[in-house]
C-alpha cells in the first residue's frame, strides 16, 4: 500500500490580550500536528511521482538512516497553546530503535509584535531549528524508555529568560517547520539527526 507522506509548512500562533488593535485574528492560539517519519531533502532527482501531478523526486533516504524512527505501530503528536505564554507538548510512542536516546523539540519560526524599542510593531529575524523544548537555559527534552515512548510539556518562558514571551504584548508567530530531533550536546539546544517532522500520512 502506497503512503504519501506531506509536511505542515506556515501554520500561526498568536500571544495577545488586544486582538483587534492589530488586525489580527480574534482567536489564534493553538498549533497542533501529527509528526511523520523525517526524510532528507531531493537535491538531485533522478526520477518522478508517480499521479496526475508528475513531481521531480530522488529515491527516499531516512533522515535517522532507519535508526529511531517510527514503524507501523508508532504514533506521534505535537501541540503549542498560548495564554501569556507558550506551552508546548510532545508525545511519541512505540518508537523503535530508540531506547535511552534524547529528543528534544525543535521549530522554525517569524514573530511579529508590539513590544518593540522604535516600531509600533516589528519583525523579528527568523529563528531556525530554535529548540522549544530545551531553550537557552535549560533542557525539557525526554528520554525514549524501553517502550519507545517520549513525553514532554513544557513552555517556552521556563526554557529562555523570563520575558522571552511578554505577557500583554500581540505576538503573531508564524510557524514555518517543527521537527523531533535527537540534539548534538546533552542540553538539547543544537539539533542533530532528524527523527520526525510535523505532518500527516495519506494512506
């Protein structure tokens, strides 16, 4: 059976207590996606997709080269929810070949907000594989048990210093990429060896 697999790419989430003062929308507080297995990027096709939309495409190669990866009774699922701040949750289970190894959570984001030192609003430069789970001062990664399975709920003012989300101010965060990844140090700030991707399966 054939499985097509399709990555989430710009979903929003929004900090605020004065919606309409910005012309955002009134209710934007809640991110939410299954994850799939990661796969390295097509920089060299060599053939195509098959369907009415023929894509350029490469023989597919696991990101984790099959190692702590997802298997057919594998599920997986990541949330953030904002009030004042930004809870993030990840839940993975019957992972295989994954014992004892450490996964943290990882996003590429653009925030645009009020609290800002000339604008009335302004663009932050985007953060890439900016490590939600761990932040900067600290680590809320998880380690997979002998069952496979990785929890984690944390937010992003206890990772980072106090403030990093300010409590009153419009924060529009546009969300381009969340991705599960094993880290390259044991604080879980630098992402490493891609397991999982936000996305959905069609089967």
């Amino acid at each position: 059976m054939k499985k097509t697999i399709i990555t989430i790419s710009t979903l929003a989430l929004m900090v605020s207590t004065a919606w309409a003062l910005d012309g955002e929308p009134k209710k934007a507080n809640k991110f939410q996606s299954t994850l799939v297995n990661a796969y390295e990027e097509c920089t060299a096709p060599s053939e195509q997709t098959g369907g009415a939309l023929a894509l350029d495409a490469c023989p597919a190669v696991d990101s984790s080269a099959n190692q702590c990866a997802f298997g057919d009774k594998s599920k997986g699922k990541v949330q953030a929810k904002t009030k004042d701040d930004v809870t993030v949750q990840v839940l993975l289970t019957k992972l295989e070949n994954c014992e004892g190894e450490i996964l943290c959570g990882f996003a590429t984001a653009r925030s645009t907000t009020n609290d800002c030192t000339v604008s009335g609003r302004c663009t932050a430069e985007d953060l890439v594989d900016f490590p939600v789970t761990a932040g900067l001062s600290g680590s809320s990664c998880c380690v997979v048990d002998d069952k496979g399975k990785c929890k984690i709920k944390t937010t992003i003012n206890s990772n980072n210093p106090a403030g990093t989300i300010t409590t009153g101010e419009n924060t529009a965060i546009a969300v381009f990429n969340v991705k599960v990844a094993i880290p390259t140090n044991a604080l879980g700030v630098v992402a490493g060896t891609t397991v999982a991707y936000a996305g959905v399966l069609v089967n």
